[in-house]
C-alpha cells in the first residue's frame, strides 16, 4: 500500500514523500517549517491528486522527464523524481492519481 512518509530534517524542518508499494518515491514535497503545515500538505497531495488538470508533465534541459502536483491555488503541492523517458513520467502520474487518496501516514 502507498505511503506518505513525514521526516525531519537536521534544521528541524519539515517534508514528505509519497512512496508507492514498490517503496519507490512518486512526489516529494517543500520544506515546510512546522509537522503541521507538512500535514497540510499531505491533505492537498490527497485532495487534488485525482484531478488530471493539476498536473503539470515537464522535461528538463537535460532531456529528463519530471511533473508538479499543484494545488487550485497553482502551488506546487509536489515533484517527482526524473524519469528517463514521457512514459515513465506519465505512468508516475498515473499511480499518483489512484494511490494518493487513500495513502497512510508514516513519521
């Protein structure tokens, strides 16, 4: 089952990660400076993830494939990894629609 993995950082900062079944990284959040505001980011993430018209597909300089989960506000809410081709990019965004939603919370 997808995951949503809450960590601390050194500095004492806040961020998650949504974590498919494979324990592979689907969005990765912003530092967020309280536990929660991180958990309200985790709600958003839950909150828009089912809306196709929130994602943003993207291709970086390098020729690497990545996409943004934002929020109606157009906030990016998440990032995902790079992936080597659209495909894979397209395929991530995919499972992120049909996990996010129902997800658990680990810190």
């Amino acid at each position: 089952m997808a995951v949503f993995k809450l960590n601390t950082t050194d500095g004492g900062q806040f961020n998650f990660s949504l974590k498919n079944d494979a324990d592979k990284t689907l969005i990765k959040s912003e530092q967020y400076n309280t536990k929660a505001a991180a958990e309200n980011g985790i709600e958003s993430v839950q909150n828009n993830a089912d809306n196709a018209s929130r994602y943003d597909a993207k291709a970086s300089d390098s020729g690497k494939f990545y996409f943004n989960l934002k929020a109606g506000n157009g906030q990016i809410i998440g990032t995902s990894p790079m992936y080597a081709d659209a495909a894979a990019r397209d395929a991530a965004i995919a499972e992120t629609q049909k996990v996010a939603k129902t997800a658990s919370t680990e810190s």
